[in-house]
C-alpha cells in the first residue's frame, strides 16, 4: 500500500512538473538500423487552474515528510533503544564489525515495526484512510498521526526528563498531557530511550566483563603475559552467549521492556 503511494506521488511530480512530448520528427532523428528514434523534450507549462497549483504543494509538502521520514522514525519510536542496545551487545562480546552495522540497523527497523504495529494501526485507521477518502481534512489527520504516537512516547518518558523539558521551555504547567507541546515531549522522549538503553546495555556488559577479567587473569598466573586477553575471551564469550539463547534473551527482553 505504502510503495503505491509513493510510486503514485513520483509519477504525480512528473505529469504535473513536466509536459512530456514525444514526436517522431524523421528529418531530425538518426536512423540506426532503420529505426528511428523519438525525440523526447521536457518543460513546464503554465496553467490557470488553481487546483493544479495546490496539488503541486500537496506534492512537495509530502516529500518534505519523507526525507524528514528518518529522524521522525529515529527520534518518535523503539527505535532508539533497539539500535543502542544491540551496539552495546557486539562492544561487549568484542566481535568489532559482528555483526555489521547494516545488520544491527535492519533488525533494529524490523523490531521496531514489530513493537509499533498496533500504534501505527491506528494512525492507518483514523487518520491515513478517512484522509485518502477525503472524509478528513489535513490538519485532523496530522493531529490523529500524532495521537498515537504520544501515547507511546508518554508511555517510555520518565517524569523527570518530561519535567526538565517543560522548564527549559518556559511554558505554562500542562494541566493534562494533551496539554504537553509536542516539541517538548520528543526530546524528554529521546534522552528517556537513551537513559534506558544505557542501563540495559551496562546489564549486559556485566557477564562479558566477568568472563574478561577471569580469563586475563588465568594468564598472568600462567605468564602468558605477551597474549592478549581478549584473543582468548572473546570464543569463550560467544559460546556463552550462544549456550544461553542470548539472541533470543536480548530481543525478547527489549520487545517487553516496551510493554
């Protein structure tokens, strides 16, 4: 649904921002193996019809939404603890590139539309079909998008980071939390995740750092003082890891920590 949208808006860009005119002009076409090829000229045209005009505005504006569709995803979702914790994780076991970076960011995406489904069910429901159906103006579906959304965000923000923000701001005291400015609550939103991923991510730190220390100092007892410790920790740390399920202990413990 979401790839025909967006494939109808770029051909939308182009039937309204160009005029496309192909003729075949003989005389002014090469022949090459005696076929001769269309000439294809591109341009804009002027129109008095205001509601080409808007439609064009429309276009623009959506596109503005999907280069901005990266931070909204980054900044508004589960998405900020997935990514930190799993970078944790592969700093704790010491595997350097393991997994790689492309590898941690899909999962985190995966996951985080996993733990998002219901909400963006909602936005589906109440406000992207009522708006392409036309029962819905603009501004009510953006306030609907929202709705959503800061019922999750409100969820995982701690009371003081919500608090801090709300100071900083020198707004009036929200009575309700429809009250609360939504430029107020992304960032306590987003220095709450990071809070958050950081106490997990020092949970997880903890048995890898335990096996570290053990390990060095089973080699200065033997004087293998010229092998270096995490050579030899880090097979130890990923059979651990392995024994133990950690994929499915570190995702199943994240995806409930949003519950």
């Amino acid at each position: 649904m979401r790839g025909r949208l967006i494939q109808k808006s770029i051909l939308g860009i182009f039937f309204l921002l160009t005029t496309i005119s192909i003729s075949t002009a003989h005389a002014q076409a090469k022949s090459v193996n005696g076929v001769t090829l269309p000439t294809i000229s591109l341009g804009f045209t002027s129109t008095q019809k205001p509601d080409e005009v808007v439609n064009v505005i429309k276009i623009i504006v959506l596109l503005t939404v999907l280069t901005l569709a990266p931070a909204i995803l980054i900044m508004m979702t589960s998405f900020t603890r997935l990514v930190v914790v799993l970078a944790f994780l592969r700093q704790a076991l010491g595997t350097q590139q393991m997994p790689p970076n492309q590898l941690i960011v899909g999962l985190a995406l995966f996951l985080t539309l996993f733990i998002m489904a219901p909400f963006l069910n909602d936005i589906n429901k109440n406000a992207l079909q009522p708006y392409m159906k036309g029962t819905i103006s603009q501004d009510v579906a953006a306030d609907e998008t929202m709705k959503p959304l800061r019922r999750f965000m409100f969820a995982q923000t701690r009371p003081n980071d919500l608090t801090l923000f709300l100071k900083m701001s020198h707004v009036d005291q929200p009575k309700t939390r429809a009250d609360v400015p939504s430029l107020v609550l992304i960032p306590a939103f987003v220095i709450s995740e990071l809070k958050t991923a950081f106490e997990i991510g020092f949970i997880i730190y903890l048995p890898f750092l335990i096996i570290d220390m053990v390990v060095a100092s089973v080699l200065m007892a033997m004087g293998m003082m010229m092998v270096p410790p995490i050579v030899v920790s880090l097979p130890f740390k990923i059979m651990v890891f392995v024994l133990v399920d950690g994929w499915q202990l570190i995702v199943g413990s994240l995806v409930k920590s949003f519950g």
